[in-house]
C-alpha cells in the first residue's frame, strides 16, 4: 500500500462541476492499494497517516504535532496510479489490485480511519471516478509513504 500524504491549507475534489469533497487546513491522502495488500498494510498506514508529525505546535516547534493533535480535516482520494511500473516510457498498472477487490479494501481503510479518528473529518473523493482534484499544499510539505514489505510476507506466511 502507498500513500502520497500532503499536508494543505485546503482540498477538495471535483467530478465535473459537482463538488464531492471538501477540507480546510489537513492532510490530502492520495491512496494506493496494491494487489499485495492485507488488511495489515492498512492498519500500519492508518497509524502512520494520523500519527505523523508533519505539524507545528502553538509555539511554532516544527514537525512536533499530528492532524489528530491538531485536530484537523483529512481528504482521502483513492489513486491507483501509485501502483505503476515504467515500461519504457508506458505506464504499467498490473500490480495494482483490481476495481472490483480495491473498492471494498479502500471503503475499508476509510472505515479504520474513521474509527480512529473523528469520523467527521475523514472525507473522500468518488472511487473511480475521474476526479479534479485541488489542493494548497502548506509548505510545501509532501511525504510518500509505503508499508513495509514484511507486512506483505506475513501475511503470505499466515494464509499458506
């Protein structure tokens, strides 16, 4: 599972002139979801995601709060493009997980996130659909996130 996580001032997505979703200051979340992804990659992306330090506290220390602390908004857009290899100059997306799988897994990871957060201020985009998405990067401050592959062995590990 990969992330993009951006921290903004503001985001929101778009399908054609309808407005889907909108955040002030938080976190925008591009979402990547693998076909070797368990429910342990979600979980560790979870805590990473609401957990991350990327915030300055009341006093101006950097990097010392989390969108949690701060009690702000966060707008997860799902993206299978994360999950591309290069051949030649083409992307190739085989190994991301399939639509009809990722959009259970994806509601899923919103579902945990909101579990663990305020519900309220996990918003999203439209799964699969084709999405204007516009976000004032505060910074700018932009981490890519991938969970750790011995997630994925486990899991192998666990299921044979």
């Amino acid at each position: 599972m990969k992330a993009i996580i951006q921290r903004v001032t503001k985001a929101s997505v778009t399908v054609g002139d309808e407005l889907i979703s909108s955040i002030g200051k938080g976190l925008c979340v591009l979402v990547g979801i693998s076909r070797k992804d368990s429910p342990a990659e979600t979980e560790y992306m979870v805590r990473k995601i609401l957990n991350l330090r990327i915030f300055d506290d009341d006093d101006g220390k950097r990097w010392s709060k989390s969108v949690m602390d701060k009690q702000y908004e966060v707008l997860c857009v799902s993206q299978f493009t994360l999950n591309m290899i290069l051949k030649g100059n083409k992307p190739d997306f085989h190994d991301a997980m399939g639509p009809e799988v990722s959009e259970q897994f994806y509601e899923n990871f919103l579902q945990q996130m909101r579990e663990a957060y305020t519900p309220e201020k996990i918003k999203d985009g439209k799964f699969g659909a084709m999405m204007q998405v516009h976000i004032q990067n505060d910074g700018p401050v932009t981490i890519p996130l991938e969970t750790p592959s011995h997630l994925q062995v486990a899991m192998v590990i666990n299921t044979t």
